[in-house]
C-alpha cells in the first residue's frame, strides 16, 4: 500500500492513488499535527493541544480515541499506529509533502523545494498551534528560498511576476522588494524599479509609520545613479511613468466621494484622521483616471506624517518627478523655483496624473503644483489643506455601517463569517469606530487565528480595544500616536485634558473650563484641522471613539487632570443652576464662583438640550451629583426622562448623609418612580422620606402627598384622601405652593373616580386659579384636568377648548407629559363627538408619546382608548387586541378600576362578534372589581356599575334569542 500525505494546500491522504474521505476539520487536523512529525511519535497531550488549544474536552484520550478510530477507517489501521502514550503516522517522511520540501531545502535544493510547495499549508485545518506556530515557519522557509533564488538567477518574466506577488502578499518584507527592484533593473526596467521604490516607501511609511531600512535605501541611490548614466546628456526625452501603487484589496464604499473626485478638476485633495483610507482611496481614484491621463501617472510619498521620517523637501521630490519624466540628473536645476520652472515646461501640453500622498501641508505642496490644465494633481492629509486654491476638497469620514461590515468580510473571507450573526459583525465594526486601518487589523487577526469565532474577536475588543487593534507592526494607536507627536507642547496638553471630557460632544465653553484657558477655541480648531476632532453640528466638537480613546491612555498620568475636572465639573453645576433658574423662577440659583454662563430662558433651552448628555454622564461627586439633581428635576420631568431621573437620584442617595437633602432626594426619586408605573418601589421612596422627615414638615407633606397619589392610583381611595387631606393642611400651614396645587389636584381627581365630578371640578377650579396667579408650571396639568371633567359631565365641546389650551400651554413650554394628557383627552372628546377621524389622529399621537416617554400608565390608556376608536370604526377584532393590551398593562400596574375598564372595553367587542358568552364574562368580571373596590363609576362612562348590569341583562337576553 502506497500512502502519499498532501498539507500543502487542502490537507489529504492518498491511498493507492485514490484520495481518502477525511470528514470534518478536526480530522484533518489530526491529519496534519501526526504529518509533521511522520514516523515518530506524538503524545495524546500535545496531540489534543494541537488540535483543541485552550477549549480542551472534558475526555481527552477518550475524544482523541475517537478521532484516530476514524483517522483508521479512513486511511487504514496500518497507517496510525499506537505508541507508549500516543500514535505515530507510520509514513516515510519523503511520502508527506512538507517534510520533503524541509529536506530539498536542507539539501540546497531552492528550485526543488519550491516545486513541492502547491499551496498555502493546511487551508482545510483549523488550529492555533499550526496558524501562529508551524505555517509562520514554513511561509519563512519559503520567502528565503525565492529570494535565494532570486539573488542566483536571472531575472526571467516568470520569477519577476512570482517576486511581485509575494511582495503583493508580504508588502512590509523589505528584502522581496530589494529582489524585485533588482531583478527589474537588471531587466532594463530601472525606471519601473525607480517608480516602485516610491510605492513601496509610501506603502511601508503608511502601515508601519517609519522609513524604509538602510539596504533599501541604497538600492535606491544605486537605482538612481545608474539611470543618471543611462540617460547621459543631450536632449530631454520625456519618459512616460506608470508608478501608481497595486489597488488595496477589499475596496468597499465611498461611492459619493468618488463621484466627487473623479467627476473633479485638475486639483482634488483628500484629508482626514490617520487610518480613515485617504490612501486607498487616492490610489483607487487614481486608476479610474488613469485613462484620461495617457502621459504617465506618478506617485510619490511625501512622507508629511512618518515615525522617524522627516517629510520630503519639495526640491527633492521636484527632482524626482523630473527623472521619471525624463530629465537626466545633471540637467536638474539646483534652486527649487527653477527645478518648479523646468517641470512645468516638461509638462506643458501633456496630460499627466500625479499624486502626492501623505502631505504635511500647503508649504510642502504648491512648489510641486504643474502649470498647465491638462494635468491632474491628487493631494492626501491629515490636514485640511485650506491654503491651497483646490477644485475639490472630500473631507474623508469613516465607513458606513454597512460599507464596513463589507470591508471586514472581504478581508477576512465569506466563507469564514458565512454563519455568524450580522449582529456580531456590525458589533465588531463599531468596535473598529468602522475605520478602515482598524477593520483591516482585526480582520487579518481573526483570519490568522484559525481557532477564533468572529464572537471571541468582539469579546477582546470589547476588553482591549486598543491593544487588540495591532497586527505585526500595524496599530491603530501608532497611527493616532504619530498625529499626537506633531503637536505642540499646548496643543497636547489639550488635546490630552479634552479627552476627560465625558460628554460625547462639547462646546467651546465648557472646553475653556476644561483647558482653563481663553483660547479654547484656537485649540479646537487647530485640532479639527489635523483631524484628532470632528465639528458633528455648528460649534460642538467630538472625538473619533478610537482617537478618544488614545487621548484618555496618554492623559491618564497628566498632572493637571484632577483640577481640570473639578473645573469642568463647577462648569456644569454653575450652568444646571443657571439654566433651571431661567425656566423655572421657583428654583434658586447657586453660583459656583464662575462669571455668569447663561442669560435668557432661550438661551438656557438651547444650552440644556445640547449639554443634557454630559450632566447626566459627569463623575458622581457628592455635591456635584446632589446639585444636579434638584437644578435638571423639573427639567427632566418635563421632558418626561423619568429613568434618568431615577439614575441621577439614586446615585445623589449614594453619597448623601444630611437627612433633609435626603428626604428630599427620596421626595423626587418617588415621583419619578410613580411616572415609570413602579408603585410598590415609589410607596417605599416616599415611606422612607416619612420615616426620615422628622420637624421638616415641607417634607411630611410632600410625602404624604406621594403616598395619597400612590393609594388613588391603586384605587385605595380613602385611604389616598386620608393622606392627602393631612398633607393639605400641612401645606396650608407652611405656604407651600407646589405642594398645595398637588393635592388639590390629586383630590379633585380622587373625587373623579368616584364619580362626584361637580366636587372634582371644584377642586381643580381651586388649584387653577393659584396657579394661574402665580404663573406656575401645573397650568397645563390643570386645565387637562378641568377639560376631563368637562367631558364627564356630558360636555365635549367645552372639553375641547380646554385640553386645545391646556395642548398650547404644553407645547410652548415642551412639556411633553402634559402634551400627552392633552392629546389623549382630545382623541377621546373626538370620538365621542363622533369625528373618529380627528380622533384616531390623536390617539396615534398619543401612543406615539407615551411609548416615547415610557409611562406604562399612559400607554395603558392609549390602548383603551384606542380599542374604543377601533370598535367604533368597525373593526371590532382590533379593538379585543387593543383592549388586552390595556388589560395586561392594567394587570402589572395593580390598577383594579383600569382592569374593570380594559375588561369591559373588550366585552364591548366580542358582543358586536357575537361572542355573547365572552362578552358576558368579560362583563361579569368587571362589575365584580367595581363592587369589591366600592365605586359606581369610573373615568368612561361606558364602565360604570348600573351600565355594566345593563349591558348583562342585554347579552343575556341576546344569548336566549341565538340560542332559539
């Protein structure tokens, strides 16, 4: 039997000439860990370390017993034999292919060494040992054997196209170029070579940051003074260049840019953050023109931002523009404007491309700018090159989504990410701040950890994120780093204290706090200049995640970060304050020691919702969280951020002793819990401030007034007025006006419920008119309220011009709860004046604002309401669902009345079905929860107790008469 072992390329056995089944990975891995040591043995330890690494089985020489029975059915039980503690592959080594290539090149035989290689190893295996151990190895072994080979041959077409794509596939290999570049000039291509250097030192400065090494250097000077010979003296004859770099793979997107710059003049430059392409898309611009540029298309580095590399004076890159297109070097003008001059005339009436990548600026630039309009100029920076009298300018951003999933896919193989979750995938982009260097690096490390998911690559970036953005010599931190360096001593310092901004934009203002400095705004500007910021909307500026990320790891030592935040931090209490004393005459205003920030109700609107983010993310310091939740409570309530709130207050509790601020803070965290529909936790806030409250009677009654709302909601009525009653008096006593207008307001309401709506409106008439005299904030809430009323006492048009006010009321003072109780009132005015139209308009504006706000009690009554629209409109299928949906919400919020509600709204339904036994449940079951709680009526005059036992005399006669 005559068994042959292939791992270069697939993994397989022949047998007899006739290739052998290995089914599954894992098997052809074991194929492959026992191929590389054929004839000797390997233990069932290194055996499962090399094919399971770190996720061993519970079993080992059980799983491993496994795999080698059918390793056996496969090839043959002679073939695998059992050794003391392991198994041998019993095979000559000259019949496995690498062990044969390993031979040949011990022996000194490159060429046929080479020959066996068919492939990259073990493509069909999947193992960390053999990814980052043993094929590194061989790919060695073989780069070192062409190369050999190369420096003893000469150069024929075939092995310069071989050198050209190894150093496609290796480009950072300096020694596959220095063969390449050799074996071209030796060919009588020295131009070419001359022309490819540039490539190369561009390509090598972009993904390492640093100049090419010292033999390559002088390859150059060679290079350089052979063609000087070559062309003598005599007349100029002008050379037709072709140096444009190999496209990047993977080219995805930017389909707008391109349009832009394709579709440009004769000047076009691109800027942007370091790793964003600018690169890969000049180059890829650059060969959609080509065609319209017949006489030659040049590309030079100019090295404006490489580690170690000063950037290339434009009098030398003048010169060599000069040699590619034809001028000998003893011909080349020694003063920069004549060198400018002579290009120019070589250029005159000729149509050529050229780009000049990695500029440091203008300065550098404009001496290397042609003539003449049939020329074409592309500029790439990571500054914004404003100086220059551009046709066009793209500004590069990072990848859409989309276009950066494609852009990871493609690098690292669809048949690799084929069964992962497209969720993972955009994750894993986001985590790369879809920048191209970034996706680039984390899709060459998965491809090179063979044993890794797409999911354990987004678990170490979402660790490390930084430290895991490095393949070999590339890093996106070094790339970010090197744009750091170039600053000055002041622009790094800010650049580091803006990194401890911890909004996820800012303003000069609060910038100025930060640095501590007049000249903020120079600084930001000059950072968005050089693209460590962006300018997202007009005067707010942000960092890139990865850059922002790299400005907190280098300021994380700064001596002055301690005092800059506390800057910061007094910045933004001071503002709070400000702010909320401006739209809410009742708060008082606390300076912290800072000129005024803000001076208008308009101007404190505009400054909350654009610094909103940050109050909320600043570092949780006692005074400083306690001061911003009493200066953003009613700011936040408004706009209905009940769970902020939440965050904010107890976060404030964490690190507060004094009991009154305590008692207060309890007051609040309450209230916002009672907004959430979360009444069991409210009713413990506002026990625990009771508790706490002791000779602060402004607290008893705030309290109390809390827990009485609490009691009402959970139709507790009695109990609500008992607490509610008390906390009157108490409010009376100590002139508290918010808390007088509260309870007014909550027993009116309780009085609602029991259906005595001529004393409900009385209550509320009695609020309205205080706070009307005071101009407070509740007139909204009030004049809903009163609307409400109204429309139980049979009185819909009076209704609607109350809740239009109590709308208009809302809307001016972006009052988003009370534009919600206004909108589902006037949805259900409208339907019971029968305009169902106007009404589901509303009613859709209602759900839309409560979903938004996320007030269960709220959604709760939009799903009733609805479910009453619907069956009014004929659809009486819908309206059960609706119905349920209220029921279910009425059900978590141990609201008893809104289920009788909900159960009745539904029963409604399945009699106009003709489903009379559900319907006389439902019915049944809501006359029982009326009953049990004590009450007649309810919010809808369609639940009541006398209507309910109407509506079971009717179903019960319309059964009788189905049945006959």
């Amino acid at each position: 039997m005559v068994i042959d072992v292939r791992v270069f390329g697939a993994v397989r056995v022949v047998v007899d000439g006739v290739p052998a089944e290995l089914r599954g990975w894992r098997l052809r891995t074991v194929v492959a860990v026992l191929a590389l040591s054929a004839g000797e043995q390997v233990s069932v330890e290194a055996l499962a370390e090399r094919v399971w690494g770190a996720e061993l089985p519970e079993r080992v020489p059980q799983s491993v017993h496994t795999l080698i029975a059918r390793l056996r059915s496969a090839v043959g039980a002679d073939v695998v034999r059992t050794a003391a503690g392991g198994y041998v592959l019993a095979v000559p080594a000259e019949q496995v292919d690498v062990l044969r290539f390993e031979r040949l090149l011990r022996d000194g035989d490159d060429a046929g060494a080479l020959r066996v290689w068919t492939g990259q190893p073990f493509v069909d295996a999947r193992s960390e040992w053999l990814t980052s151990t043993v094929v590194p190895r061989l790919e060695e072994l073989r780069l070192a054997a062409v190369e050999r080979r190369a420096d003893a041959v000469e150069p024929s077409s075939g092995l310069l196209a071989e050198l050209r794509e190894l150093a496609a596939q290796h480009p950072l290999r300096e020694s596959l170029w220095i063969r390449l570049l050799r074996g071209l000039a030796r060919s009588g291509r020295s131009a070419e070579a001359l022309g490819l250097y540039d490539v190369v030192r561009a390509r090598i400065a972009d993904e390492l940051g640093v100049g090419v090494g010292a033999e390559l250097r002088a390859l150059h000077a060679e290079l350089l003074g052979s063609d000087a010979k070559l062309h003598g003296s005599g007349e100029i004859e002008p050379g037709t260049p072709r140096s444009l770099p190999v496209e990047v793979p993977g080219f995805v997107g930017r389909e707008g840019e391109l349009a832009a710059l394709t579709g440009a003049g004769a000047l076009a430059a691109i800027d942007g953050m370091a790793g964003v392409g600018k690169t890969a898309l000049a180059v890829h611009v650059a060969h959609r023109l080509a065609a319209r540029y017949p006489d030659g298309q040049v590309f030079i580095d100019l090295h404006g931002h490489t580690d170690g590399v000063a950037a290339v004076p434009p009098g030398e890159v003048l010169g060599r523009l000069l040699q590619a297109f034809g001028v000998p070097l003893e011909r080349t003008p020694e003063n920069v404007d004549d060198r400018a001059g002579l290009l120019r005339s070589v250029l005159a009436g000729r149509r050529v491309l050229i780009v000049l990548d990695n500029a440091s600026g203008e300065d550098q630039v404009r001496p290397l700018l042609p003539g003449t309009a049939g020329c074409g100029v592309l500029v790439t920076s990571r500054h914004r090159l404003s100086g220059l009298d551009l046709d066009v300018t793209v500004s590069l951003d990072t990848l859409s989504q989309s276009d950066a999933v494609e852009l990871f896919t493609r690098v690292v193989g669809r048949d690799r990410v084929a069964t992962t979750a497209p969720g993972v995938l955009a994750e894993v982009v986001e985590q790369c701040g879809r920048l191209p260097l970034a996706i680039r690096i984390s899709a060459a490390r998965l491809r090179t950890h063979a044993s890794w998911r797409p999911e354990d690559l987004l678990e170490r970036l979402q660790e490390h994120r930084l430290s895991e953005l490095a393949s070999g010599p590339r890093s996106v931190a070094a790339a970010i780093g090197l744009s750091y360096r170039e600053l000055d001593a002041p622009l790094r310092r800010a650049y580091r204290l803006l990194g401890l901004h911890p909004g996820g934009d800012f303003g000069t203002a609060s910038a100025a706090a930060l640095l501590d400095s007049a000249d903020a705004g120079r600084c930001l500007e000059r950072l968005l200049e050089v693209h460590l910021l962006h300018e997202p909307s007009p005067g707010r500026y942000q960092f890139h995640d990865l850059v922002r990320e790299h400005a907190i790891r280098v300021g994380s030592e700064d001596k002055d970060r301690r005092t800059a935040l506390a800057r910061l931090v007094a910045y933004y209490c001071q503002g709070a304050s400000e702010a909320a004393a401006q739209l809410y005459p009742q708060v008082a205003e606390v300076s912290h020691g800072l000129a005024p920030i803000i001076g208008t109700a308009e101007a404190a609107q505009a400054w909350l919702q654009a610094e909103l983010p940050t109050l909320l993310q600043l570092p949780t310091e006692a005074e400083c969280t306690v001061h911003l939740s009493g200066s953003l409570y009613l700011y936040l309530r408004t706009l209905g951020r009940s769970t902020a709130l939440e965050d904010l207050h107890r976060r404030a509790l964490a690190v507060t002793k004094d009991s009154e601020t305590r008692t207060d803070l309890l007051l609040r965290l309450g209230e916002c819990l009672r907004l959430q529909g979360s009444y069991a936790a409210a009713t413990a806030a506002f026990d625990e401030a009771l508790a706490g409250a002791g000779d602060y009677s402004q607290g008893e009654a705030q309290a109390r007034r809390g827990l009485g709302i609490v009691l009402a909601l959970r139709d507790r009525n009695d109990a609500a007025l008992a607490e509610l009653e008390i906390a009157l008096r108490l409010a009376w006593a100590s002139g508290d006006r918010d808390c007088q207008l509260d309870v007014l307001n909550a027993i009116g309401w309780i009085h609602t419920k029991r259906g005595d709506t001529t004393a409900a409106l009385d209550y509320t008439q009695q609020a309205l008119a205080i706070a009307q005299s005071v101009g407070h904030r509740m007139v909204g809430k009030l004049l809903a309220g009163i609307a409400h009323d109204h429309l139980l006492l049979g009185k819909p048009h009076v209704a609607l011009e109350f809740y239009e006010e109590a709308l208009e009321h809302a809307r001016a003072r972006g009052n988003r709860h009370n534009e919600l109780r206004s909108v589902d009132g006037m949805a259900e005015v409208y339907r019971q004046l029968g305009d169902l139209t106007r009404a589901m308009a509303y009613r859709e504006q209602s759900m839309a604002l409560a979903t938004e706000l996320d007030s269960r009690n709220w959604q709760l009554e939009a799903h009733q309401g609805l479910g009453r629209l619907q069956l009014a409109l004929g659809d009486a299928d819908a309206a059960v669902v609706a119905h349920e949906r209220a029921l279910e919400l009425a059900t978590a919020l141990y609201q008893p009345v809104d289920q009788a509600r909900a159960h009745d709204g539904r029963a409604d339904a399945y009699a106009v079905l003709g489903r009379y036994h559900e319907a006389r449940h439902g019915w049944q079951h809501a006359l029982a929860i009326l009953q049990a709680v004590g009450v007649e009526t309810t919010d809808e005059p369609e639940t009541g107790v006398l209507a309910l036992q109407a509506k079971l005399g009717y179903v019960i006669e319309e059964a009788s008469n189905q049945a006959l």
